[in-house]
C-alpha cells in the first residue's frame, strides 16, 4: 500500500473566469496554489464545446506549471492531435456528450474497443501514462487491460451522488473494482464528485494510487480559499490511508 496521490481539476476555476469572459479567475493560478497546498498533479479537461478549459489554458498549464498535467479528453481526432503536440504527462481518455452538464457515466471501453486502441497506442508510444475514466464494472476493467492502458479510473459519481443508506453498496463496488484492477495489473485511480465526507472510504483503498478531485475543491474555495480547502482534502486523505494502514487508529 503506498502513497496516495491528489490530483486537483482546475476546470471549474475557468468555468467562473468564463461567465465574465475575462481572464479572472486564472486557472493556472490555481494550479500554483494547488502545488502549494499538497495536489501532486493537475487535472485539467479540454471539452469538445471549450465551457471551462481553453486550448490556451493547456499550452499555459504545460509551460509554466512543474507537476504533472493529467489533460483528460475525448476519443476524438482534434484532442489526440493536441495531447500528441504537448505530451502530457498523463492522459485520461473519458467519454464526452455535449448537452451533459458533467461526464455522465463512464467510457464504454468494452463497446468501443476497436475506435479506442488507436488512441492508447498513440498516446502511450508519445509518453503519455493512458489512463480510461470507466465505470466500477469487470467487463471495462478487462477491455482496459486487453487496449493496453497502464491506468484505469473508476468513476466515483454513483458512489458519491446516492442516498446514505445505498451508499455502502456503491462503496463495495469501487472496492471490488479496484481488488480486480490490482489482479489485472492496472493502476487504480478514483475521481468523480469526492468531496470531505465522501472521500475517506475512497481513500482507504489500499490499491487506489491517486484520486482526481475538482468541482467540490473549487466550491469549498469560495468559503475559506482554495490552498485550505485542498490541504484539508490532503489530510483526510492522508488520515484515511493511515487508518487503513494501521499507522494511526481510525
Ligand atoms: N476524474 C474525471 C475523469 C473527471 O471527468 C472529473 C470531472 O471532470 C473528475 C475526476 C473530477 O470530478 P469532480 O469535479 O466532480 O471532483
């Protein structure tokens, strides 16, 4: 069981700056800051329709920020072209319908086997670590394995979005998915609606290495600013993990 990472979703920084059409907020401010306060990576997504993220945003992400940049996108060619041009460090392939509010669901891996190979493997022989947003499902994690991704992540909306007393069930589902990509030699991450009360079960997980946390971060910002919000994330992350361990009593 190791270290498990934070990547902070700056999307939704832009999502603000854009309902004014200025330049304020800055989401690459809100990439220095999330170094700052603990996030080991950026998660940043460049949809089809531009809502939140701009394709000067990527460039500006991958020129002036250290961490490694998970730049998730649609399998469409104008996106492979632009993760192939600025390799980041990871890509996280999701899927994408323009009248959604959120991504809605995972990427139907199984079902688009075929359109989908091409994509991991251009994306991987550039360097990028692929990565398929995928629902907690046997059948998504072996059509992962058999495309050839290093890295899966388990979309959390179910988990996080029930009532209560369904929640344990969906928590056992993550569990169940992230015990079969550990067998199937996947790296597991998490991410999707994860908020401080829905996040220390995730976090417990002993094979989940890294969990993608944006919408809820950048909410809590506007109360008592960002760089507090994620280090309270990071410690009960890092809280949860330590239970789990053994290193602190729960
Ligand atoms: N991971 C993936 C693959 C996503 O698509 C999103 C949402 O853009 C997130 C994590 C972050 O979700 P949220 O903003 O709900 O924390």
């Amino acid at each position: 069981m190791g270290y498990l990472r934070l990547g902070v979703n700056i999307d939704h920084v832009a999502t603000i700056r854009n309902a004014r059409g200025g330049l304020h907020p800055d989401p690459v401010r809100a990439a220095r800051v999330a170094a700052e306060a603990g996030a080991d990576g950026i998660t940043a997504h460049l949809r089809e329709d531009r809502r939140h993220i701009s394709d000067v945003d990527i460039e500006r992400l991958v020129r002036e920020i250290d961490l490694p940049l998970n730049f998730e996108m649609a399998a469409t060619e104008e996106m492979l072209e632009i993760a192939l041009r600025h390799r980041p460090h990871a890509v996280c392939i999701v899927p994408e319908k323009r009248e959604e509010v959120t991504t809605e669901g995972g990427l139907d891996a199984a079902g688009q086997h075929n359109r989908l190979k091409r994509y991991c493997q251009e994306l991987g022989a550039a360097g990028c670590r692929v990565s398929l947003f995928i629902e907690a499902d046997e059948r998504q994690l072996e059509a992962a394995t058999s495309l050839g991704a290093p890295v899966v992540e388990i979309h959390a909306g179910a988990y996080c979005e029930v009532e209560d007393d369904a929640r344990p069930a969906e928590l056992a589902r993550v569990i169940e998915a992230a015990e079969v990509a550990e067998r199937l030699g996947l790296e597991c991450h998490v991410g999707h609606g994860l908020s401080f009360d829905t996040v220390g079960p995730i976090a417990a997980i002993p094979s989940v290495a890294e969990l993608n946390i944006g919408h809820f971060l950048i909410g809590e910002a506007i109360f008592g600013g960002l760089e507090s919000s994620i280090k309270r994330m990071r410690a009960l992350m890092d809280n949860a993990r330590a239970a789990a361990t053994g290193q602190i009593s729960a």
